[in-house]
C-alpha cells in the first residue's frame, strides 16, 4: 500500500505540494508514483527562475523501466532545487516526501487558487485506488 501524506496536495499526475507557509511550496512525487516507476537512475529538473503554469512539463525522472515527464501542480516561478538528487536520484525512492522532493515553487497567486484544483489526501487515496 502507498503512503499518502496529510497535510500535503497532490494532482492527478502523482506530484505532491507542501504549503511552506510563505508564498512557497516544495513538490515531489508521491510514493505510489516512485513505486510505479521502479528504480529512479536520473532527475531533469528546470532551471532556476523558470516560470511555470499549473501541468506544465518542467522535467523528466528517468528509471530502470522508463523516462516520464514531471509537470509542475501549480504555477509559479521555481526558486531552488533539489542539487543532492544529481548524485543521489534513489532519494526519490527511499524518501519521496522527504528528501526527495524535487523544486521549490514561489506561487503566483494566493495558496487557496493554487490549491483549489489538487486533491487532498483522502481523494488522491480515492484517485489511486480507481487506477
């Protein structure tokens, strides 16, 4: 079974979103997704200052099975990333909402519009579990 977090956001695509509490979010992909990829070999993520719109492509997470696209959950412009998965990409798979999250988003708008169009935890289990 997949572990999925309270508290944090998630789309339909597998990301998840952590309110940092100051106009930020951390995003990551969710345990179920890592599961479903397999091994994580590599992380493409864009680069800093890049603007992005909720489902925007903004990166590729390479595995032993296959390459998928990342897509941004929310819009913003990306202020870090995560540097330690160039060397370590199986952080994903061993710490998917730790460690392994992905980039940092300075939304463009309030959190409640950003957060409107994601899932909370109970309906991402409900997402999941219909796939």
């Amino acid at each position: 079974m997949s572990e999925i977090k309270q508290g944090l956001w998630y789309s339909e695509e597998h990301e998840w979103v952590q309110d940092m509490g100051d106009g930020t979010v951390l995003v990551g992909i969710t345990d179920f997704a890592q599961d479903r990829l397999g091994d994580i070999v590599f992380v493409e993520l864009p680069d800093l200052g890049t603007e992005v719109d909720a489902e925007d492509g903004i990166g590729t997470i390479e595995s032993v099975k296959t390459v998928s696209d990342l897509f941004s959950p929310v819009s913003g412009s990306v202020v870090e990333v995560n540097d330690k998965l160039q060397d370590a990409p199986e952080l994903v798979n061993e710490d998917p909402y730790g460690g392994g999250w992905m980039v940092k988003i300075k939304l463009s708008g309030s959190g409640e519009e950003a957060f409107a169009k994601l899932l909370d935890a109970e309906a991402y289990g409900k997402h999941i579990d219909e796939n």
